[in-house]
C-alpha cells in the first residue's frame, strides 16, 4: 500500500481527473463514507472520489492500477451488507453524481440512464408514458441504479414483476483494469453466454457499471391494496399461502409484526391499530375486470385464517398510507434501538409458519428484541436484531442470533439472501451454503475479471487469513467473531 505522501499524490492526480471539489479527503469526510447501512463494521476509506461521466470512471480506475490502490464502488451507501465498505482501505469510488436518466423509449419500453440515478427517479422519469420501472426497493429515492444492478435489488412487487435481473438489458463497463466493455444489449434476447446475468449481482467485484439500459413495465390500469391484522403472524403466513394455493399472483405481499406496527404508530402517527401480532398487505393489479374477481378470493383466505378489519383503499391516499406502515418500517425502528440488523434470509413459503415460530425462539435464547418484516409471498425474511452499537455482549449475542437464523432459513431449505447480498456481512457464512469447490469456482471467475484484486476486494468469499495477513481493517464482526 502507499504510504500517506503517495495518498497525497494520488489525490492530486485525481482532482485533475474529476476536478478539485469531487476528491475528498478530509477526516469528516472519510468517517461520513466509512460503512454503508450496515453500520456494525467500518472501515474508513483513504480518499473518496466522485467522477462524473465514464470516461472519468475509467482514468481513475487506471489510475488506482498504477498505485495499486483497491477501489470500491459506491452509489448511495444504503446497502445493507457491508457491500461499498472499503473494508481494504483505498479509494470509495462514489457514481451518485452520474444520476441523468439518458433517454426513455416508449415505443420499445426502454430507458437509457446514468447508474447514480436513483431509483424512483427512473419511474418518474418513465410516468409521462405511462411506464415504469419495477423493482422498488423500500430505499428507492435513495438508492441508485448502479446499487440495485449491482446487489439485484428486489422490494415488494417482485413477487409478481421479478427483481432487477429481470429489467435490466444492458450495462456499460469498466472492467477492473479499465478497459471499457457492454454486457447485454437493447433486447431481452441474449446470444451465447449470459454475461449480464453474472455482472447483475456481482456486488461490485467485477467491475463497475456506468450506464445501463432498462426494461420499462406498463403502469397497471387499476391497483387494489388492502391491509389485514391478524392475532398472530402464524395466522397471516397461513392467509399468504392459502392465496397462492388459490392460484392468485398479487402484485404484492407484505407482512409485518406487532413490534414493528408500533413503532410506525409511534412514529408516523397514521391511525393503525397496534393492538394485533401482525399486518398484512396485500396488492393486486392488472386489468380491472381480472382484479375484481381476485379481490374476493382474498377476502375469502383472509376470513378463513381469523383476519380482522380488512380494508381495501378506497383512493390513492389511503394506498399510500397502508404502504407508508411497511415502506417507512426501517425507519421507525429508531424509536425503540439506536442500531438494526437487518437479516436477508430465503426460505420457502410453504416454512414460513415453522420459520417465524423459531426465530421468536432465538430471539428469546439470546435476550433479543427481534421485529419482523417479511415479503411474505416470496419468503424472504426480515428478521431486524434491534440493539445498541455501544454494547458489546449485546453486539456479540446479535452476531450470534444472527447466524443462527440464518442457518435456520438454510436448514429449512432456503439461502442466506433473497436482495441484499453477502458484501461482508455474509461472508463467514457462504461455506453453509457453498462447498469449497464450488467457492473456488466462483473465486476463479473473480480472478479472470479481477486478475490484480484491485476491484472490491474483501467481500462475498469467505476470508480465512487475519485482518494483518489480508490486508483487511479490522472489523467489528470479526473482531467479535474470534473472541466468541
Ligand atoms: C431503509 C432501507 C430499505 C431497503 N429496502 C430494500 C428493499 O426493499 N430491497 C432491496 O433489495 N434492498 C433494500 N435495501 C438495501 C439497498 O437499498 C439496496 O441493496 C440497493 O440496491 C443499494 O443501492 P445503493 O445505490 O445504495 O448501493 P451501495 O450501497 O452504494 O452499494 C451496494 C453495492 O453495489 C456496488 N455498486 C454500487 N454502484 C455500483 C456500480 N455502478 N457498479 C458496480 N457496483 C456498484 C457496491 O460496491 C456495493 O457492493 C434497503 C436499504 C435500506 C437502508
């Protein structure tokens, strides 16, 4: 690594690239980029740059090869496995100022945009023709395009739209040495291997994205959103998959428990009733005349499995403020904890019952307040450890419980994440997943990328060596996970 004259140099090389203001090396500055949304473990960057078009992205690509500096990409840091943390040290590589939606198509149903775009500002970008873009992932304003390509995002209509992989035609490329290469093309058609397929989801350790072509989705002619409580989450698991059994695809299906209701009572003050063990969800959309018809085979699931005061919207407002008690869900945590652990675990739909029943149990063996938020329909579970950051026997119990509930959705026949990825929070655990020479395999794929290391390094594949030997900065989880 260079010592902190070379850093200085490199800085100044830098600003020549993408000008004075957009280096950024400044103490504050460095701590403000040192994690993204998974704050359990830092790692201070040694300078931050934000480029502003591809050919910037690849100058300070090569730059970092001649160095031999690590790089990280970086969109808006609401990540929420450790995925942009430099836990390496070297340059956060940050695209959030390349945020222009290019061009939208109407006609083919495609827009062209910068990978800093946020999300959401694609589907205004998209609204004028009555499009969209899908995937909506409960960070949407914030988080870009880069990001949600990068993790393959999903959010609560992947149930019946699919996740990013599914929108995404095209990208633009800076491979690690920064040669400038596309993966995909304008069509969902694709000739020979699927390269797009291994880029969407790569967490950023191949390369980096800098623009991408996206498949636009017709905004549905009618939508109907209805919420539910029900005594138990048990019973609103039953409810979820008696309507899949019913041959129904809602748009959505969310669910919620009581200790998240109250905390988005308390927080947003929206008139829900927190006297229930769980909320549900449920959005259905298409052609109006289909909808209507499937609206009473909810109702129908519903009652049978004890739910009460269901309400289905009567406007656009009253859809908002149902979807404001998941989408705002995060957020409302901070009432009751200073930090959350957001778990990510897959297991199928059919275990769901079985599943929630056992993470109550680990909750209780390690003395923790766990809430749940679950994508019901797809099985993918948000365990959230609430703790504080400051405690250690309590960080040390949450690594724990983590990794048990984890297991727990392996062991029921599901994965360790369903649309946040590894970055380093699930790193450790790939082995429960993987064999070792399944891992190698994937390892190799990263080396022909990545032949140098320079891209990203630290995340994804398990790390046996110690922080000293990898070069790694070390690490709250770690740290804790040797000393357990
Ligand atoms: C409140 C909240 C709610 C969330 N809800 C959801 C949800 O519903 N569904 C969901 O899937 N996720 C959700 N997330 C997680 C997060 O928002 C997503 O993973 C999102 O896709 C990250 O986008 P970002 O721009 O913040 O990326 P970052 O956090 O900055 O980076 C994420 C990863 O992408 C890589 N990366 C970023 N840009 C590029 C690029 N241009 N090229 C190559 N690699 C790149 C980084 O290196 C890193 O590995 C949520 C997070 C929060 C805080």
């Amino acid at each position: 690594m260079p010592t902190k004259t070379d850093w200085h140099a490199i800085a100044q090389e830098l600003k020549t690239i993408v000008g004075e203001r957009n280096v950024l090396d400044d103490p504050v500055d460095l701590s403000i980029y040192d994690c993204d949304a998974e704050t359990l473990d830092q790692a201070k960057p040694d300078l931050i740059v934000l480029p502003g078009n591809s050919r910037e992205v690849v100058e300070v690509v090569r730059l970092a090869n001649r160095y031999q500096v690590p790089f990280t990409p970086r969109g808006a840091g609401t990540g929420l496995s450790g995925g942009a943390t430099t836990v390496m040290g070297g340059i956060s590589l940050v695209l959030s100022r390349m945020n222009r939606v290019l061009s939208v198509d109407p006609e083919e149903m495609v827009c062209v945009v910068e990978v800093g775009a946020t999300n959401s500002s694609v589907s205004r970008a998209a609204a004028k023709y009555g499009l969209l873009f899908a995937p909506d992932p409960s960070s949407q304003n914030a988080s870009t395009i880069g990001g949600n390509i990068a993790e393959n995002a999903g959010g609560p209509h992947t149930l019946k739209y699919g996740m990013t992989t599914d929108h995404v035609l095209g990208v633009k490329f800076v491979m690690p040495d920064g040669e400038v290469t596309a993966f995909g093309g304008t069509t969902v058609c694709r000739l020979g291997f699927d390269w797009l397929g291994l880029i969407v989801g790569s967490e950023g350790t191949l390369g980096i994205a800098t623009e991408a072509t996206l498949r636009l989705t017709p905004v549905p002619q009618k939508v109907l959103t209805m919420l539910a409580y029900f005594s138990s989450l048990e019973m609103g698991g039953q409810a979820v998959s008696d309507i899949v059994a019913a041959g129904i695809l809602p748009a959505a299906m969310e669910m919620i428990d009581q200790v998240t209701l109250k905390a988005v009572e308390e927080t947003y003050h929206l008139g829900f009733e927190t006297a229930h063990g769980a909320l549900l969800i449920v959005e259905l959309d298409g052609p109006e005349l289909g909808i209507v018809s499937q609206r009473s085979v909810v109702q129908r699931c519903l009652e049978k499995n004890g739910a009460v005061h269901i309400t289905w919207a009567k406007d656009d407002a009253e859809r908002k403020r149902m979807w404001q008690a998941r989408k705002g869900a995060f957020g409302a945590y901070g009432k009751i904890a200073p930090h959350a652990y957001v778990l990510d675990g897959v297991i199928p739909r059919s275990r769901l019952s079985e599943a929630i029943g056992k993470i109550r149990l680990i909750g209780e063996k390690y003395n923790l307040l766990i809430a749940n938020i679950y994508h019901a329909g797809d099985g993918n579970l948000h365990p959230c450890l609430l703790y504080h950051r400051d405690n250690t026997d309590e960080v040390k119990r949450v690594l724990s419980a983590a990794r048990e509930i984890l297991q727990l959705c392996v062991g029921l026949g599901g994965t360790l994440s369903g649309e946040h990825g590894i970055g380093i929070e699930k790193a450790l655990e790939m082995p429960t997943v993987f064999t070792p020479e399944e891992l190698a395999v994937m390892f190799s794929v990263k080396r022909s990328f990545d032949s140098a290391g320079f891209c990203n390094p630290g995340k994804i594949f398990p790390n046996p060596k110690s922080c000293g030997e990898s070069g790694m900065r070390p690490l709250a989880r770690l740290k804790l996970a040797a000393s357990c």
